[in-house]
C-alpha cells in the first residue's frame, strides 16, 4: 500500500466498492447500504480526473527537468590532467597547425572570401584539450566553434572550462607567465569577448533586434537554465580576474551586456508562458471546487427525498449531515487535512484551515503555546530553503493552535513561491487570507501568543504592510495603489539611466527583476506597463509590442473596464497606439491603430482632442 499512487489507491477503493455492492444489492433491506457505497462511489469518481497516475512522477520531472549538464563538451574529461610527467601536457604552440588554430581570428581578417570551418575548428580543438594541452587560447576557440554551432549551450560549457582551467591549472596553464606577467592570458579573454559577440550576431543578429520566439515553455525554460549557469560562471570568471590578474586584468563589460540583454529577453518570455499556466490553473481550480459542490447539492437532494419517503433508520447508513457544530467543524477539519496531505499544490486545505481559524465564530480561539523546539525546527527549515517541509510542518503548526503565530504565513508563502508555479495558487491565497485576517484585527501585529513569543516578528510585519499596500488599489489618488508614484518613477529612472549609458538590457533587467518580485496580479500589471514603455522607448519594439498585446488580453480577460480605475487601462491602450503608430505608415497594422484608437477616444476623449 505505501508504494501505491494516489490514483491507484482510488481506483482500489472503487473496486472494493463496486464488489461490495453486488453483495448486498440482491437483499431489498440493504436500500441505504448500497445508497451510501453508490455516494462514496461518487466522491471518488469526482477525485480521480485531479490524481492521474502518472502525477507525482510529472511533478519530480517538472522539477528536474531543467536541470544544466555540459551538453557541448565533455568538461570534466577537459579538465582531466594530461598523462605524463606534466599535467597541462606540451607546449603545442611550437607546431605550426596549433599557431594556425590560434591565429583563427587574424586569418579571417586578412584572407580574401575566407570561409571559416568552425566544425573542424571544434574537433581540433577538442582534441587538443584532452589530448595534448591545456592552452587558454585553444579554449577560447573551442567556446567560438561551439558558439557558432550550438549556440548558448556552447557560452555555458566554456565558461565552466575556462574556470576549471584557471582552478585546476593556473600556475602552469598555457600561454605561460613569466615573472608574473598575465598578460598573454588577459588577451585570449579579451579575444573571447570580441569573437562570442561576433558568434552571438551572426547567429542570433543583433542584440537590440533579438526577439526569441518559443513554440513551447520547456523551450523557453531551456534556455533560462542556461542562462543561469552562465550568469553564474561569469560572475565566477570576474571574480578571478579581479584576484589574479591586477592591473592586467582584461575588461569584459561589453560580453557582459550582451549575454546579459540576450538573458533578459529570454526571461520576460519565461515569465509570459508562467503567466499564461498561472491563468489556465485559477480557472480548473474553480471548475473543480464547482464539480464537487455539485455533487453535494445532488446528496443533500437525496437526503431531502428520503426523508419525504419516510425511510426508516439503519444503523449502517452514516449521514452526510453532520450531528451539531462540534461534529462539523471535526469533519472539515478532517477534509482540509486531507487535501493539504493529498494535494499540497491546491489551495482548497488552506483556506478552510484558515476560515476555520480565522473567520468563524465556532472555531476554537485558543492561541496555543508552540514549543521552542518546534519553532526552531521550522525556522530552520526555512534557513535552509527546505521549502516543502516548511509549507507542511507550518500548517500542522498552524492548525494545532499556532494559527496567530504570523511568521508562519510569511514562511508558507515564501515556500510556495519557491515550489514553482504548481504552487502559486496557495501563495496567492495564504498571502491574501492573511491581509484579510489582519485588516479585520489590527491589533494582532503587537499582541503576543500565550508564551510570550510576538504574533509576528519585523520582517513580518513589513511583509503583512507591503502586502496590505499593494492590495489597497482604492487607497491613492493614482493608478500605482499602495506604493507610492514616484517609486515607480525612480525605478523607470534609474532603468532610463542605464539605458542612455549604453546598457539598455541592463535597465530592462531592473524593471523585470521588479515584476518578477511583485506580490499581487496588479502590481504585476503596472511593472508590465513602465517595461513596454521602456523597451518602446529604447527601440525593442518587438519586446514592446509583445508585451502590450499581453496587456491587452489582461484588461479584456479580467474585465478591467467594469471595474479598474479608467486611467490604468487607458494608459496601455495609449501605449499600444504609440508603439504600433512607430512601425510606421506601410507595416503599422490598421485595425491594431483602429481599435486602440478608438478605445482612446472612448475613455480619454480629451486626450484624443490634444493629440
């Protein structure tokens, strides 16, 4: 039994069922046995469509699935010592096929319709490193060939390879120093960055036109893990140039910018494909809660029959209806528990838990007394990023009288962001129950439980007001609800700073790193309007239009218009106006500038009149 699956422990209880009804349906006196098998029956045919079998093991491999392994080149063979009496092997330098392979970049320059053969370029070089030598400048042309065939992949392994090179082989790693001197080394870095930028152009264009196109998440999300292994490992190169090579030390900011722009696009794609699953997850939530709301209406209609039918009592029929409150709120409780053990993704268990807590009469009002140990076991948890113990031990906590222990909701909400977009729904609405409980008492912020221990520590408290401030759209004069307008304005000027310093996918980065902290959908929204109108501003158009037609479906899909301040949407039908008006008068859509101009004059008929 413990190595079976949710589903399959379902469809076993059903058999049972089913097996169950044969044997006592024939007896006319076992009416109300078989009516309550045929209720279970139905209760878990209700359950099974949310426990396919193969469930859990999607869900390890959605988490493993992006996982980075070297996939270009083998780098832990790289990094093996060559055999022999001198682990970086021979100087090969000296031979004039080596002082060919090197010189790749001169070549080009200076041949007339050269024709480079990065493929051949890649084997030799391989087999250099793993045969012969270990040579910085063969390195970097490995990362140029393999840049040119596969793309990203190809950055990721070769920085972990020159790092490794750098660790495992510095004092002796060829080109050689002498007398401390780095600079032969300082120029192949200084080669890396000027031939990956010419690689990246050439296979990806230029940086200010990039747009990637995905025809599927997992593509996206490929990509985005790359990207990190790549940040990371340049981070790690910089930091070694700092410490080894003082005032040689070789300025790769321009490489920097653009791994770092061609980063910054793929992530806002990343970030569209959450949102998209995020919406498609909310709505079969509400489908699922609807379907099983039906199927107890359908019981207490039969309940409400029988008793017009006046059958008599049996001692084995179990009603559905509860003996008082005491007997109810035993069996949600035991229900919530269910769900929260079952199916830890689905919000459902923790907002009964919290309803129960939190919002009802009938509930028990103790606070409870949470030992130390216990508390120190969850915080240590959360220390160490052990976020589904955290999101399951806080919730035992939490039900077991630790309900106004507030850190444990900021904790639970932080475990779930972290758990992936399975679990943004139980993010979502923990964080909002607690706004909800807080608003209705203030006062619990400086109470203590009857320990002694605060309700809520400092950070905590600034978590509850940040949250507070960000739902609170009707608590300002201006679209930007909570936070005040000129935060958002220094954002956008700080990123506009960068922008005109040269590193516009630096400034795009500040504002997207800014979505992305975002903690409700509205707030969300208003960082997707200062990015659309930066990257329109800085010449990303394509980025500026994609992200507009989002917006576009956002005002449409929530019905912003019936009840969101007219200003927040208007505001990105101006913006669609303008970008679309930018692509000029031949490759400007006409019914893109019909629609959004129309909707200008409908809810901004002064504004169309100034224009």
């Amino acid at each position: 039994m413990d190595t079976m699956t949710p589903h399959q422990l379902v469809e076993t209880a059903l058999d049972a069922l089913n097996r169950a009804t044969a044997m006592v349906e024939q007896n006319e006196e076992n009416r109300l046995v078989i009516s309550g098998i045929e209720k279970a029956s139905l209760l878990l045919r209700t359950i099974v469509p949310s426990l396919s079998e193969t469930g859990i093991e999607k869900s390890v491999q959605e988490q493993d699935r992006y996982v980075y392994n070297p996939v270009v080149f083998d780098v832990d063979a790289m990094l093996m010592p060559i055999p022999g009496n001198d682990p970086v092997g021979i100087n090969a330098r000296l031979s004039g096929d080596v002082n060919n392979l090197l010189s790749y970049v001169v070549n080009r320059m200076r041949v007339a319709n050269f024709q480079p053969d990065y493929s051949g370029l890649f084997t030799k070089a391989k087999q250099l490193l793993l045969e012969q030598t270990k040579d910085l400048g063969i390195a970097v042309r490995l990362i140029e060939a393999g840049t040119d065939q596969y793309g990203f992949n190809a950055i990721a392994d070769g920085l972990l390879l020159i790092n490794g090179l750098f660790s495992n082989f510095w004092e002796k790693l060829y080109p050689q120093s002498e007398d401390e001197d780095w600079e032969a080394r300082a120029n192949e870095l200084e080669k890396l960055e000027e031939l990956l930028i010419a690689r990246l152009t050439t296979r990806y264009g230029q940086l200010h036109e990039y747009s990637p196109q995905y025809n599927d998440q997992a593509a996206a999300e490929h990509d985005a893990a790359v990207f990190k292994v790549i940040t990371v490992q340049f981070d790690k190169l910089e930091k070694i140039i700092q410490e080894r090579f003082d005032d040689q030390a070789p300025n790769l900011t321009e490489l920097r910018n653009h791994l770092w722009g061609f980063r910054d696009r793929i992530n806002l794609q990343c970030d569209i494909f959450r949102q998209n699953i995020n919406q498609e997850k909310m709505a079969a939530s509400l489908e699922k809660e609807q379907s099983i709301t039906t199927v107890f209406e359908s019981f207490e209609r039969e309940n409400e029959q029988r008793k017009a039918a006046d059958i008599p009592a049996n001692s084995c029929f179990v009603s559905l209806e509860p003996n008082d409150i005491t007997d109810a709120i035993v069996r949600t409780d035991t229900c919530a528990n269910y769900f929260v053990e079952k199916s830890p993704g689905d919000p459902l268990g923790y907002l009964v838990h919290r309803v129960c807590k939190w919002f009802t009469n009938t509930a028990y009002d103790s606070t409870g007394i949470i030992t130390e140990d216990r508390r120190n076991k969850i915080t240590e948890a959360f220390a160490l990023q052990q976020w589904s113990d955290v999101l399951k031990e806080s919730e035992i906590v939490f039900t077991e009288g630790g309900h106004n222990w507030l850190d444990l909701q900021r904790f639970q909400v932080t475990a779930a962001q972290c758990l992936g977009t399975d679990y943004d729904t139980v993010a979502y609405f923990i964080s909002s129950a607690t706004v909800d409980y807080v608003s209705a008492n203030r006062k619990i912020l400086d109470e203590k439980l009857d320990d002694g221990t605060p309700c809520a520590s400092p950070e905590t408290i600034e978590w509850i007001r940040t949250a507070m401030a960000n739902r609170g759209s009707g608590q300002s004069n201006n679209i930007f609800g909570g936070r005040s307008y000129s935060y958002y304005v220094n954002e956008l000027e700080q990123a506009e700073e960068l922008a005109a310093k040269g590193s516009v996918g630096a400034g795009m980065n500040l504002l997207h790193s800014r979505l992305q902290q975002a903690s409700c959908r509205r707030e969300q929204f208003l960082w997707r309007i200062l990015l659309a109108e930066f990257c329109l501003g800085n010449g990303l158009k394509e980025i500026a239009l994609a992200a507009i037609d989002h917006l576009v479906e956002s005002v449409e899909k929530y019905n912003l218009l019936e009840w969101e301040d007219p200003e927040l949407f208007t505001r990105v039908y101006k913006i669609g106006y303008s970008g679309y008006r930018s692509l000029g008068e031949k490759k400007a859509p006409v019914e893109k500038l019909e629609f959004f101009r129309r909707r200008i004059c409908l809810y901004d008929p002064k504004y169309t009149i100034a224009s």
